[in-house]
C-alpha cells in the first residue's frame, strides 16, 4: 500500500484528486494495466488518461525508493548511534534523494580522508577553535599546544594545516553549501569541451565541439548527449565549470565571521574545499543532473516517434508482392495473401540490362496475374527508388499502387529467432522482403516483432538510460497495441504479448490453443485458454477482437463485464443487439441517464455508445501512399531550390529528417520549420507525414542535404 502522504503529494504534483491518485494506486497494485485503467475504469479514476495513470505509476515507484533509501540510512545511523531527533525530522522530512544523501553524507562509511587522519592526530579542538573564529584568538600560539610527534604534528602549520583538513570536510558536508554550489552550477554553469591531442578531431563529427563552451542552464538535450558521446570515444575533454571568483564568494558568505586570524584560516579552508572537494562532487552531480535532463528530452522524442511509427496507417488486408530491392543481388521478391501468409519467393535482375529488366518484367506480371496481387510494396533502402521507377514502367493496373516502404529494422528482423520461428526453411532475404509486405499492410502488428530501438527513428537513443528507455518504449507499443485493439485469430505471439494482462508466457499459450482447436468464436472461449485466469481475462478481453464471432459486440470495444448494459439497451428499444449496432437511429433514441448505476457511469456509458456506432473502428489514419518526384533518384540530381516530395522519417529536438526519395534523408532544421518560431518540431511534423520540402543546400562528399519547410513567398501572399 502507498506510503500515507504519498498520495497527497503526487495528487498535488499532478494538479488531481487525492481519491483520484489513491484509486488508481491501489487498481495498479493489485495488477490492473494503465490501458484497462485509462479505458475501462474511468469511473474509479475519475477519467484519468494513460499519461497521467503512467505518471502516478512512474512517482509511486520513485517514492517507494525513496521510503525504502531513507529506511536504510535511518537504520545505518542507529547503528552508529548518531541518530538524533532533530537528525529524524531532518530525514523524515527529505522530499529529494539528493536532499537524503546530503544529510547522510557526514555519517556515511567512507575511505580514510585528510579529515580523518587529523582527528586521529586529536586536532578537532584546534579544528573548533579556528571554526569559531573568535577575533582574539592566537592561531599560532593556539596551535603549539596540539604537538605531538609521535601522531605526526610536529609543528604548529602541521596543526594548522590538519586543522583546516577538518574544516574543508565540515565545509564539504553541509547540507547549506551543497545546495548552494548545487545551485550554482546547474544555473551559471558552462559546459566546456576541447579536443584530445593526436585525435583527428577537425575530421570527425566532433569538430564543432573543439574549444566549445555554453551555459549548462540552456544546453540542448542533443548537444549535453553529443558532447558526452565525444567524450567517450576518446574525441572530446568535456567538463562542467564554474567562476571560482563566485563560488568562493558563495562559501565565505556562508562561513566568515569577519578578518581575524582564525577566519585566515577558515578562508583557506574555504579555498581548499573548493579545489579539492566541492568542486569535483558538484561538477559529478552537474553532469549527472544534466544527463537525467537530456536523456528525458531524447526519450520523449524517441517515444513520440515511435508512437507515430506504430500508429502509421495500415494499407489493411490486401494481397500483397513485396520487394527487397537490390542491384547486384538483384530483388528478392515475394507474394503474401490478405492474411500476411507467404505464398511464393522469387529473384528478379531489372538493374543488370536489358535483358534482365524484360525478364524482370515478365516475372512481375505474372505474378500480380497469379497471386492477384491487390497492392505492391517496395523497401526503401538500395536500388529502391530505382526498383520504384522500374515497376511503374510496366504499365500495371492502376487499381494497385507501387509503395516505398521505410524498411529500417527490417534486416534485425530478418536475423531473429522471431523470423527464423516463423520462416524456419527461408533465408534472410526473404524473411525481410515479407516484412517489408506485411509493414505495409499493418504497421503495428509487424513492427511490434523488433526491438523499437532498432526501428530507427530517435536521438542518440543508444546514449541515454537504457532502463528507462526500455520501460518507456514497452509503455509505448502496449498503448499503440491496446488502442488499436487485436483480432485474437490473426495476431502473432508478439502483437498478444503487448495486450493488456496478457504478456509473453499467455500469449504463447493463446496461439497455441488456436492452432490445436481452431479459431476463437467467442471471448467467453478465451477462458478455456491454459492459465488464462479471471485476471487475466477482464484486463485483456475488452482489448481482443473476435471477428464474425458468436457475440456481435465481441469485435467491439465493449467490455464483456457491460454486455449487459447493451442488451438492456437493446431490449428496452425492442430490437437485438445486433440490430442496436446497426441501426443508429435506435442509437440516438438512448437516454444515457436511464442506465446509470453505482458501476456503471456516464464516461463508459457514452464509450459504450461511440463504440456502438463504429464496433471496432481503427484510431488510424486512413492509409495514403506517398509518391516521390520522380526524374530524382540520388542525391547527385538534388539541387538548391528545388520543391520536392517527403516523407518525415525522424523527428528530433533540432528538426526533422525527410526522406526524398534518394536513399539519404535530408535535415530541416528547426528553423526551418516554420515562417513562424518554432520551440517543439513535434507541433509542426509528425513521423511518416507526408511534406513538401525546398532544396537549400546539398553537400554530396558529407551526404548531407539541407531542407526547408518555408512557405515560399508566392505561398505567404
């Protein structure tokens, strides 16, 4: 159960209800998913959506940590019976994990220090005396009597000098000064970078960051996850400084009583722990803070596209030939039916003469004839759009479109014990040629079988915490899947696997009850699936289509737990509910009022309703296939000013990346985004959008195309 107090503050954080925060902590700890939750308990929830009932997931977990550090440092000072009551409070009332480790810091078990050695030498009370900085007092006379030869003090500046060893440490150690030097180098802080000496960093990537500085404050998440990069290959020195004028100003204000001797010394101190303690400590901290920052900025951007990847419009089920180009290997070709099922593999040659692309041609219309292939599908990596100009010159039936297809990840798949499990006898080729095919025919359901890192779509996505990300993506592909909801006949293990209570071992067992006793011809049949428990079966039933089956609401999102409210609608308009979904006259003649109860609210009474008029309906965009200008093949024929037609591959915090259609994305700059400024590229592109783009700049040895999404002036008149 969440710790008391918890609830309050996320609820406070999040702008909710307490009710809110502490109903949906205890559905999740009791093993409902955030889509069931965001979906099917609005009422307990108070219609919370999926990103704050992940937010309040997401905060549970980081103060349960909390709790459990704070747990362990209170039992850590009992045992060295340090902890005091006002030590407790101070504990107690610690809101940070950084604010816990600083008060844990003077009580934590370190190595021996300076600090240590001279309290060993019985030179605290020196230490105390000078600390106290009483404007009479001899500091050098004070010092002789804490001689001691045999602890090696053998003179009065060894005294001293031991002395403002303890002084730096109690500097080093307060809660105060951290969180002012803390302060100072997240908020005046520069990052500053140089190159390695015998690295060619002026030939590498990194030589923009050779004698680079800019305020940690204001650093692009890209560019703190850049310079880090550089620093780990070996190309960059990269460091967080600050004035040392300031913060020196920042430890006197604190600790300087006034200009006596003893305050001489506490000034060295000061000076001391700076160099040799704070500095390193804060400029660790700085570093560290900086990363969490960018790799929360890279990650969203990472998330969001993989979002827009997943979500893109699926083609639907077509007969499908799809083409893994090639020049020299030629083009693995292969023919799938309107369930994605391979039905024939072949090689074509159109780029090696004449006499292959007449062979080439003969083949392809054979097969669109054979298999009556309904759409074609092209990757889009070598030879592609040279694959693409070859196909349309073969006249086809304009009823089938020719699509390029973003074919990155697809060469993981092909390699994979997915592939190889499904296509055991084919070779890589073809495994990748018919994920090119079904990519195109449902976007989500193929690319839910890759690693989403290896989509190919983020920001320095192999830099940031790999944790976090995997979480984050996990999130991502479950709320895509449940969304789009599941034909429980047709899904692969991996597409159930991300279904809401299912997961990788029901998702096995699913698949493998529907090939020993046939389709599923009702959810209800769902519980006959091994292991498959009641649980299980109301988190995940609602989110599982069963097409032409037994129950007509069971290709719905209505949940079987409100089956009943239907046929109580149905029969209260003196049809069946079969005849309730499709008429909508009788649907608008319903009085959602009528059929409230204490379970039942209007939120899923007006769900139920919507989805009554559209069972099933697909949140996804209605497809359309992108054509890529043609007579514009590589990037030696892109030249300035010229207006082409794109596609958005990449969205990142510094601009968007779109491929022309020359097997080399071009770059529009956030700048050029817009006529107008422009904080966030997601407001104004979205992966896999279609675009029109101009030509600024092309730089063929770098392979670099810059690109512009501009208004031109006629547009803006």
């Amino acid at each position: 159960m969440i710790v008391i107090g918890h609830d309050s503050t996320i609820a406070s954080e999040l702008s909710i209800a307490v009710k809110q925060v502490t109903a949906t902590v205890e559905l999740l700890d009791n093993g409902a998913t955030v889509p069931f939750l965001a979906r099917y308990r609005k009422e307990v929830t108070g219609g919370l959506d999926e990103v704050v009932i992940t937010a309040i997931r997401d905060r549970v977990a980081q103060l349960r940590e909390l709790d459990k550090r704070r747990k362990a440092i209170l039992s850590s000072l009992e045992e060295q019976g340090k902890l005091t009551d006002l030590l407790q409070g101070q504990i107690d009332a610690a809101a940070t994990m950084t604010e816990l480790e600083d008060l844990y810091l003077p009580y934590r078990p370190k190595r021996r220090t300076k600090a240590m050695i001279a309290k060993e030498r019985g030179l605290e009370p020196l230490a105390e005396r000078l600390w106290a900085q009483d404007a009479t007092l001899d500091v050098f006379a004070e010092a002789a009597n804490y001689l001691n030869p045999e602890q090696h003090v053998e003179t009065v500046d060894d005294a001293v000098a031991g002395a403002r060893d303890i002084m730096a440490e109690w500097i080093n150690e307060d809660q105060q000064a951290r969180v002012a030097m803390r302060t100072l180098y997240l908020e005046q802080g520069l990052f500053k970078t140089t190159g390695v000496r015998g690295k060619d960093v002026q030939g590498s990537k990194y030589r923009d960051y050779v004698e680079w500085e800019e305020p940690v404050a204001t650093a692009p998440s890209h560019r703190v996850l850049a310079m880090r990069r550089g620093e780990q290959e070996g190309y960059l020195t990269f460091r967080v400084v600050v004035s040392e004028p300031e913060a020196l100003a920042i430890l006197s204000r604190l600790f300087l009583k006034g200009s006596s001797q003893a305050s001489a010394q506490v000034t060295m101190a000061i000076h001391d722990c700076l160099i040799r303690l704070l500095s390193l400590s804060m400029e660790t901290e700085a570093r560290l803070q900086t990363k969490i920052k960018a790799d929360e900025t890279a990650i969203d951007v990472f998330a969001h596209n993989v979002q827009q990847l997943l979500m893109a419009s699926p083609l639907g089920h077509k007969a499908v030939l799809a083409i893994d180009p090639g020049f020299r290997t030629g083009c693995k070709v292969v023919c799938l039916d309107r369930q994605g099922t391979l039905q024939h593999t072949d090689l074509i040659y159109p780029h090696q003469g004449p006499g292959g692309v007449a062979k080439a041609g003969d083949t392809i219309q054979s097969l669109v004839t054979r298999f009556h292939i309904e759409a074609i599908a092209i990757g889009n990596g070598t030879a592609g759009r040279e694959t693409e100009t070859f196909l349309r010159s073969l006249q086809l039936p304009s009823t089938i479109p020719i699509v390029m297809v973003n074919e990155s990840g697809a060469s993981i798949y092909s390699a994979s014990a997915v592939a190889r499990e499904e296509f055991p006898d084919q070779d890589i080729t073809v495994r990748g040629a018919v994920s090119i095919g079904r990519r195109l025919m449902d976007p989500l359901a193929e690319l839910v079988k890759i690693d989403p890192k290896a989509i190919g779509v983020g920001q320095y996505q192999h830099d940031v915490d790999q944790g976090i990300l995997k979480q984050r993506l996990q999130d991502v592909v479950i709320s895509c899947v449940n969304r789009v909801g599941v034909d429980v006949n047709m899904a692969s293990p991996q597409l159930l696997t991300a279904v809401s209570g299912v997961g990788p071992q029901l998702a096995t067992n699913i698949v493998a009850y529907r090939q020993e006793n046939g389709p599923f011809k009702s959810r209800t049949a769902l519980k006959n699936v091994p292991r498959l428990g009641a649980k299980a079966f109301e988190q995940a039933a609602g989110f599982l289509r069963i097409m032409n089956g037994d129950h007509p609401l069971d290709a719905s999102a209505v949940h079987p737990e409100r089956y009943a409210v239907v046929k109580t609608m149905a029969a209260d308009l003196g049809c069946t509910v079969k005849d309730l979904m499709s008429d909508q006259d009788r649907q608008r003649a319903i009085d959602l009022n009528q059929y409230i109860t204490d379970e039942v609210g209007k939120p899923t009474l007006t769900d139920i309703l919507t989805e009554l008029a559209k069972p099933g309906r697909d949140p996804r965009q209605q497809f359309e296939a992108v054509k890529f200008d043609d007579g514009v093949q590589s990037i030696e024929q892109v030249t300035p000013g010229m207006v082409l037609t794109g596609v958005v591959t990449n969205v990142t915090a510094f601009g968007a990346f779109v491929d022309v259609g020359v097997h080399q994305d071009g770059l529009v700059h956030i700048s050029q985004l817009a006529n107008k400024f422009v904080s966030d590229p997601n407001t104004i592109v979205q992966v896999n959008q279609q675009v029109k783009v101009t030509v600024l700049e092309v730089d063929i040895p770098r392979k670099r195309i810059s690109l512009s999404m501009k208004a031109l002036p006629s547009e803006t008149t």
